[in-house]
C-alpha cells in the first residue's frame, strides 16, 4: 500500500509542530521569568553578600556561571517533575510540579552559597525570591493553559472497542476534558472494510483526529494499526503483557533479519552491588533523619488507643520469598477480625484519626527503612503484596508472579506513574516496564520523582468500594467462565482486557 500523502496528512504535521513550538516557548517564557527574578535577587543581595563576606571581587566569568548553573538546574528539575508539559498535564499538577522544582533548585542554591561563605547564608533573600517565583508560576501557569486550550481544543477521538463495557476507558478519558472528547464509540464487530472507510472518512472530514483501539483482539488489532500507520492516523493502544514485555528487547543485526532478543530478568553484578550499595546508605541516612519523626508518631500512636505501635505483615519479595514488613499502625487494632484480606477504601472508617494523617504524609512507610536495610527491599521496585493476594489474582492473570521476578521496593514505577487505587491490571503492566527497562538511572530518577509523589494527594487515593480488585464480583465470573471453559483461548486480565 502507498502511504498517504495528502494535503491533510501535512495539513497535520505542520499543527503539530506549532503545537510543539507553542508548548515550548509557554514553558521557556515560564523558565525565563524565574531566572530574571534570581538575576534580580542575587544582583541586589546575593551578589553583594557574597563579595562582602569573602572579600573578593567575583568576576563577570564566575557570575554567568552561577546563572548558568542555576538555569540548568531549573530546566532539569522542571523536565524531570513534569512543570514543563503545559496542555499535557492537568492544570494543577504543573503549578504544583514547577513549584516543587524550583523549591529543589533553590534550596541547592542557597546549599551551595552557605558551602561558599562556610556558613548558613542569608535567608530572606532566598524568601523573596522563591515567593516571587512561586507568584509568577501561578499565574503564568494558568494563563498559559489558558492560551494552550483556546488555540488547541480538545482532540476529538474515535473509540473502537470489543464486547466488554467500555465505562471505564471513556471515564479515563472523560477525566481530561480539556484534551480529549470521545465523539463517536463503534464495535469492533462492524465489517473491517467499512469500520476503516469510516475511519479514513471521519479522518479526512475533520469529525476526529485520532482513533482509540480498546479491547480487540490481537489479530483485529495489527490490521488496525497498519491502516492508520499506513494513513498517517494517530492512534492511541492500551499495551498488552506481550507489548511491555518487547519494550526491554535487545534489537540484534546478525543478519538481514530484523531479531528482537528478550532475555530472563538478570541484573549484572555491578548493577546488584551498586544498587544495594545505595539502599545501605540511604536508609541509614534516611533512619537518623527520620528519627525525631519516628519517634513522635509511635508515641502518638500509642497514646491514641493504647495498640501496638508498628503493624506487620506477611508479604511476597523476589521469588516469592516471604517476610514480614514494617509500618506505623494507621488502622484500628480490629480492622481485620473476620481474618479477611482487603484495600483500604475512601473514608475508610478502619483508618484512625493519626492514621489518616500519616498515610497523608506517608509516614506510616518510615519502618520499611528497616526492611530495606535487612534486605528484604529496595528502595525502587514493585511494592510487595499479601500471598493471599497475589494467590487471588494469579488465579485470573498468571502474569501478575512476573512482578517478583525483582526484589520488592519502597517505591516504584507504578507508585510514580499510577495512584494508590490504580487496578491491578495496569500496575502489573507499570511494574513490568520497569524491570523490563531497568537502569542504574532508572532508580535514580523514580527517587528522584517519589519526592513529589509524596506531596501530590492523588497518589494516596483509596480504592472507591466499586473498584474491581481481587475481591470483586466481577473476578469470581471470570473465574467461573473460565473454569468452565467458556473462555479457553483468551488469557484473562483484572482489567478484563484480552490477552494475547
């Protein structure tokens, strides 16, 4: 088939490389004001400080390093927490992610001066500055989205679904109403050739811009995405187990042949050594400053209701292995007398006042230090899970034991790029893209994003008592269909979704 080269088609390319452009210069006009407002600080204070105390004249060459050093500060932070994806994230999640930033930037500076003079510097220049900041963030933000939304509305899709209910992909979808609108739902059970004569003529007619593929089956699927490959059609998937699983292939040249190698999960000696290396030290690090903290929680916990301070719990590691995990109480002391497994919802009525509050915080994870320490975790990896748990959801997705094929962590991929109420399904798919990715800087940079996880409420969502989890009824049908064969040549998914 001849690709498509109509004028449409570069009509296309050439919106999206302005929208590119417009996305750029929104975020570097954002940048641009913060650094004029550190010029200003430090040209004022900083700068006359710095010669005063030291009784050196600094030279023109060691003032454009220190506005250098901070403007690569400022853009690496911003790109690393997302403070620069203006029109893609939500509106707050990027004032609250540039102002993380530039907290971060700020407090190195200010570090990196009091190193300087051998002594804490002046703060309330640091003060103004960052406040200044943070004005200008909230208001350039906002009227930046603003301009975003108005030249880019939202893009108008096309979904194309199986036979399953498709409530919870449009409602992820409906969530972002400021950059997609379903316009039009269509089974997949429509003739191909007509279902991509619709397609080309929705495309070309400007009734969409974009197709959503969801729930079809493998064979369904690559015809579908040949076609809008073929057409220049942007389509969006929902990656199956066997797609995250290719995302860490090793691309061979051998022959003439293209080859993708996957191996078994193996870190190298040096990766272990290194990684474990940095697991020591951080959590003694992290032990001695959390001390304080520690120790007023379990008093408080104590005092409360007179329980025990730490809760603990058989959970699953690397191999399965089997330990008992460590953390602050947050719930009553009866919360599981039935003996019965389950999530913590929203308005939990288990959860205690103190509890409530130090799952906020997340300081309820602070004795998982100990576990790191002994071995039992990492600071980065899947988080560990109940064996009756896991044993629940292997009996629907066999894939979900592929998560312990590394050592269980404090943190991780899907704990960043997910919530706390996210479905199992889709954890499973985050968890296996990172040990399929896995790197050195890989963990760094998902510590360095658990920093703001830790301060973003969305994260420390319960589950809403309709979620589908393990326990739910839907499972237990698909169970039954299951064993009774009704399904024999589908591998079933917690997400319900079609598995090749």
């Amino acid at each position: 088939m001849v690709v498509n080269q109509n004028p449409k088609i570069t009509e296309m390319k050439r919106r999206e490389a302005f929208k590119r452009l417009i996305n750029l210069s929104l975020a570097g006009i954002c940048l641009l004001l913060e650094i004029l407002i550190f010029t200003y600080i430090y040209l004022k204070y900083l700068y006359p400080s710095l010669n005063n105390i030291l009784d050196l004249n600094y030279w023109f060459n060691g003032y454009l390093l220190q506005e250098v050093v901070y403007a690569l500060m400022l853009f690496f932070f911003s790109k690393m927490y997302g403070g620069l994806r203006i029109g893609f994230l939500k509106n707050s999640e990027i004032v609250f992610s540039q102002i993380f930033a530039t907290l971060i930037v700020n407090l190195f500076t200010y570090a990196q001066m009091s190193l300087m003079v051998t002594d804490l510097f002046y703060t309330v220049p640091f003060l103004e500055m960052t406040l200044a900041q943070m004005l200008v963030i909230i208001v350039w933000i906002n009227i930046a989205n603003r301009i975003y939304q108005r030249v880019f509305p939202p893009r108008k899709l096309l979904l194309i679904h199986g036979d399953r209910p498709i409530q919870d992909i449009c409602g992820k979808f409906e969530s972002r109403k400021d950059k997609y609108t379903i316009i039009e739902c269509v089974n997949i059970k429509m003739k191909m050739d007509d279902l991509k004569r619709k397609i080309i003529q929705g495309y070309e007619n400007g009734q969409f811009s974009a197709v959503v593929i969801w729930d079809v089956t493998v064979e369904q699927r690559n015809q579908l995405l040949k076609f809008c490959y073929s057409h220049s059609i942007r389509f969006y998937i929902m990656p199956k187990i066997s797609d995250v699983v290719l995302l860490g292939a090793e691309e061979l040249h051998l022959f003439d042949t293209p080859i993708l190698l996957t191996r078994e999960y193996s870190m190298t000696m040096e990766q272990r050594f290194v990684k474990r290396m940095i697991d020591v030290v951080c959590s003694l690090i992290l032990l001695i400053v959390a001390s304080p903290f520690m120790l007023i929680t379990a008093i408080a916990i104590k005092v409360y209701d007179g329980g025990p301070v730490l809760y603990k719990q058989i959970r699953c590691t690397e191999g399965a292995r089997e330990f008992y995990i460590m953390k602050f109480r947050s719930m009553r002391t009866d919360a599981e007398k039935d003996g019965v497994a389950r999530l913590a919802q929203k308005h939990d009525d288990r959860i205690t006042p103190i509890g409530r509050f130090i799952r906020k915080v997340r300081i309820d994870e602070l004795p998982q230090l100990i576990n790191i320490l002994r071995g039992d975790m990492s600071f980065i990896g899947p988080r560990p899970e109940r064996p009756e748990i896991i044993a629940q959801y292997v009996e629907i997705m066999p894939e979900f034991a592929y998560r312990m094929k590394v050592k269980a962590g404090l943190a991780g991929y899907a704990q960043v790029y997910g919530k706390y109420n996210t479905t199992p399904y889709d954890k499973l798919k985050l968890d296996l893209t990172y040990i399929e990715n896995y790197s050195l800087w890989l963990d760094i940079k998902l510590m360095l994003l658990t920093l703001k996880i830790l301060f973003w409420p969305d994260s420390t969502e319960g589950v809403e008592s309709e979620q589908v989890t393990a326990f739910k009824q839907e499972y237990l049908q698909q169970k039954q269909r299951k064993e009774a064969g009704a399904e024999e040549n589908e591998e079933e998914t917690a997400a319900g979704i079609e598995e090749e």
